[in-house]
C-alpha cells in the first residue's frame, strides 16, 4: 500500500517536473522578449503621433534575429505574438476613447477591453516568425530574405480575414511622399514589401556577420533606392503631365463645421449648426468668386470665375441629416443651392429595402435637383454593423449602441463641373479596392467624406489620413478630404498633403479640380496582383520546407550552424 502511494507520487512529481520543462522549453528567453518589445516599441514610433517614420526601416531587425536565433518553433511563435500584440495595442490605443467618453466605461476597464483584440490580430506577426523559424531552418539564414513575401502575403490575409489593414507597416511612411511611389505597382503593400527587405538585409548581416553577408545587405540597399528613384520619376514625368495637359473643372468649398459629438439636446442648438455649414460655405464662395485670399486680399485674376461650377461639400457628421425622409430638409438645400448657384454634396442616412438605411453621400444639383447618390459599401464592424448572427444571445441588442446600416453596392461617381468624382465615405479609406474601384470607372478625382470626432485629439486623425494618402498615390488621383472635426486636406496625386485644417476648429478650405489627363497607374488597372504573386510564393515556400525535414532535428541544427547561428 506504501509503495503504490509511493509510485503514485513520484509519478506525479516527474510528470510536474516534464511539463515544467516543457513550459519553460516553449518560453521565450528574456533576449528574445526584450528584442520582441524593442521591435513593437520601434514599430509604434514609427507612426502617428509619434512620426518617426524613419524607425519602421530597421524596427524589425530585433524581432528577426530573435527568430532566426531560435531554437525552438513555438518560442518563435510566442515572440512574435508578443511584438504584435504590444505594437497594435501602442498604435490603436485610441479606440479606448469613444469606449471612456461617450460608452461610459471606465478607463480600467476600456484598456483591457481593448486587449483580446490587439492579441488577434497579433496573430499575423506571430505566424510571419513561425514562417521565417521554418524557412531558416530549412534553408539557413539566408531564407530570412524571404520576410518581405511572407509580411505582404499576411497583410493582405489580414484584411481578407478581418477586414482591417490598419497601420500596415506601409503607412507609416505616407508623410514622407518619396518613399510611397511604389504604391502606384503594388499598393501599401509594396511599400512594406521594400521596408521588410531592408529589415531582412539588416537582420542577415547581424546573423551572419561575414563581408559576403555586408556585401548582400550593401546589395539590397541599392536595389531599393533604384526601385523608390524609377517610381519617383515615373511619378513627377506623370504629375508635369497632368499639370501641362489640365484644365479647371470646378471649384470645390470643402466645409470643416465641427459639429460636436455630444447630441444635439435642442432645436436652436440644431439651427446654429445648420448655420454655421451656411456661413463657412457661402463666405467661403463668395470670397473665391471676388478673387480673395484668406485675408481679405485680391488675387491677380486668373479665369472667368463666375463661369466656374461650384461645388460645396459637407462632411461626414452626428448631424445626421436624411435627404429623401424630411422634406424640410430637402426644400432647406434646394433654396441653399439654388441661392448660391452651387451643388452640394453631403453625407446622409438614406432609405434601403426592408426597413433599412444607408449611409449615403448625396448630390444635389445648383438648380436644387437631386442628381447622385452613393451608398457606403464597406461598413465599420460595431459602427455601423454588428458582425454576429441574429441568433446569438444579446446580438439584436447591439444596434441600439451603434448603427444598422444597410450596406451598399453600386460604386456611383458625382458630377464636378466636366470632371466626375468617386466619393467614398470615412473607414472606406482604409480599403484599397473601394478607391481603386472608382478610379477604374473613371473618376477624374476622389473625395473622402470623413468624421473621426468621436476617437478625439489622438492619433487615429493622422492615421485615417495616412490611409487617403496612399489612395491617392495608388491610383494617381488628387484627393479631397473633407472632416467634420479635422485633418481636412487637399492630397496631391504624388501623396503630399496640401492645406491640412487644425482639428476641432470650424474651418472652409477652397480647392480647384481638373479632368485626369494622366494614364491610369499599374495599381489601377491590375489591383492586387502583387500582393497575390506574394502569397503564392509564401505558400509554394511553405510546402517546400515541410518536404524532407529530419524527425531528429539534426538537419536543423546542421542548417543553422552552417548559417552562422
């Protein structure tokens, strides 16, 4: 009896001391969390608010020699999972905002709520060190040149699987207009494939540390500045173009109102809003049609003004106006257009089937007529959808806190004088196909109706920029951002950000728009295929290192020491 409990506890002792070595087998080492923290560290300064955009250049190198050092696949895993999780958590923290100022949830509780999905989506990061543990050990350290397939490839999964490409290593670098030219062959993508490269050679010479290893890292450098200088003079020589070849269109009143966030409590609080949208747009035209500058001075003249078509555009807002149910509201903008001589686009919740509504951008023509409407296609998950079932316990309960929008499905340009416009509202930015997909049907310029009021003075204003200002490089069009609470600008075809609004001011930008005379880029016409050519390698390569690998793990240890690990 003594020797049999004897047995068992001995059994038990050994089977806690297995699974306490296995645990501390599969735990990063303190090196590797130290280099996951320094690279997701890195990472977050690289993009707004902090704008070191520098930084994404070599951000990854700390994370990629901890991978390539390892020994083990799930320590590996583990280290990129940290790096992710830490930098999306830093880069978004943000969202918490909307949750502590208006949800009414305490700050304690907003920042860990925010947790479980920064750890999802950390996934990504953790599987691209999963593939590069696999690819080096299959093949030595030079494998880690494979990094920039395998980070566009799950970029692009990213978005498919979660409909987020936020902060895609690419934007970090979109305030910084030589560097993004790129994006007119591959997109976002293609800028992060360069920045991941660069990483990679950095990361092989501090592996390897040999002159052929320098000598390769010396390489790499002068295939990405040949690269980023052929697209940036593909781009002047198409922007000179443009600029020889274009005629004014229109003229566009881009309106700033800042409506606040709090709702509306009255209907004189309601009036004064409705006239502060009619005293910025009408000073504003009118000071464009006497020839003024902002301060009041007279410019030299350089058209026929008053033959110009007036465009005036009001943003995105809790306004929350709907056209096509208050007929108030629709003799209210006929008499506004027809007054001023002017068309007026505006964000409004219009009609869908079954009860439903849209969030719509609508056109209403100078003689008060109603000649456009398009209806927003990709809605904001927990914004203006609730991405759960209907049969899910307390799903039904959600569209009282947020929206329920009625998606829509007809990508409608709007009429700018002689030029037309592809019009894509607030999270549409993020979408690369919905701005490619205007351009494609032939908008001659693009319009983003936006409001990010409710995140407050964080970075997420300049992070929704960074978005439209890739669409515009992408697809070789200007872009007109117009904000309820900022940053409203005027983006160049080139990327580069004109004018930019401060935020939280009422503010009426004036801009011109001319037809596109410039060809539509590589982008435009073949959209992602870069990105697919990416994820077709990634996963060749992955077949590839799953052929022929010992049990033993000699072969992998063989691999790494003749690497130089």
């Amino acid at each position: 009896m003594d020797d049999a409990v004897s047995f068992d506890a001995n059994a038990e002792a050994f089977l806690f001391r297995s699974l306490k070595t296995k645990a501390l087998c599969l735990a990063p080492t303190r090196a590797e969390v130290l280099f996951s923290v320094l690279s997701a560290a890195l990472l977050v300064l690289a993009f707004p608010d902090f704008n070191l955009w520098p930084l994404a250049w070599v951000g990854l190198v700390p994370l990629m020699v901890a991978v390539a050092r390892s020994r083990n696949q799930w320590r590996a895993l583990i280290t990129g999972w940290l790096a992710g999780t830490i930098f999306f958590y830093g880069s978004c923290y943000w969202i918490t905002y909307a949750m502590i100022r208006y949800g009414g949830i305490p700050a304690w509780i907003a920042y860990p709520l925010l947790l479980p999905a920064t750890v999802a989506v950390g996934f990504f990061p953790a599987l691209f060190c999963l593939l590069i543990f696999r690819f080096t050990a299959r093949w030595g350290a030079r494998a880690i040149f494979f990094a920039p397939l395998i980070w566009a490839a799950l970029e692009w999964t990213r978005l498919m699987t979660t409909g987020q490409l936020w902060n895609a290593i690419g934007y970090s670098q979109a305030y910084a207009p030589a560097l993004i030219q790129t994006a007119r062959w591959g997109g976002v993508y293609m800028v992060g494939f360069f920045i991941v490269l660069a990483n990679s050679a950095l990361a092989y010479a501090v592996v390897v540390k040999t002159k052929q290893a320098l000598k390769f890292t010396a390489a790499t450098f002068v295939l990405i500045a040949l690269s980023i200088c052929i697209s940036l003079v593909i781009a002047n020589k198409e922007s000179s173009y443009q600029i020889e070849h274009g005629s004014k269109a229109a003229v566009v009143i881009a309106v700033q109102p800042n409506v606040p966030m709090e709702p509306v409590s009255s209907t004189e609080e309601t009036q004064e809003l409705v006239k502060r949208h009619v005293a910025l747009s009408e000073n504003a035209l009118n000071k464009w049609r006497q020839g003024q500058t902002e301060d009041g001075a007279l410019r030299s003249p350089e058209e026929p003004r008053a033959n110009l078509p007036s465009i005036i555009i009001w943003p995105e807002s809790p306004m929350n106006f709907s056209y096509a149910r208050e007929i108030a509201f629709q003799e209210f903008v006929a008499d506004f257009a027809k007054r001023n001589h002017a068309s007026v686009l505006f964000n409004s919740q219009e009609p869908a089937p079954a009860g439903g509504s849209y969030n719509s951008a609508v056109m209403v023509n100078e003689e008060g007529r109603l000649v456009a409407q398009y209806d927003k296609i990709r809605l904001l998950p927990f914004g203006e959808y609730v991405p759960l079932p209907r049969w899910l316990p307390g799903a039904s309960l959600i569209p009282t806190m947020v929206g329920d929008f009625t998606p829509g499905a007809q990508y409608t340009l709007m009429p700018l004088g002689a030029a037309r416009a592809g019009v894509f509202i607030c999270f549409e930015s993020a979408f690369p196909s919905v701005a490619r997909k205007f351009t494609a049907d032939g908008a001659d310029v693009l319009i983003n109706i936006s409001n990010d009021g409710y995140l407050g003075r964080t970075a997420v204003m300049r992070q929704h920029l960074a978005n439209a200002v890739f669409r515009a490089v992408e697809n070789n069009r200007p872009i007109l951002r117009v904000t309820n609470s900022g940053i409203s600008a005027y983006i160049t075809e080139d990327g580069r950000v004109i004018s930019p609004t401060e935020g939280f001011q009422p503010a009426a930008q004036t801009w011109t728009v001319s037809r596109a005379h410039a060809n539509k880029t590589f982008y435009t016409k073949h959209g992602d295929i870069f990105v697919y050519l990416c994820a077709i390698a990634s996963i060749l390569l992955l077949i590839f290192s799953m052929r022929r690998i010992q049990k033993s793990g000699v072969r992998i240890k063989n691999n790494r020491l003749h690497s130089g690990f």
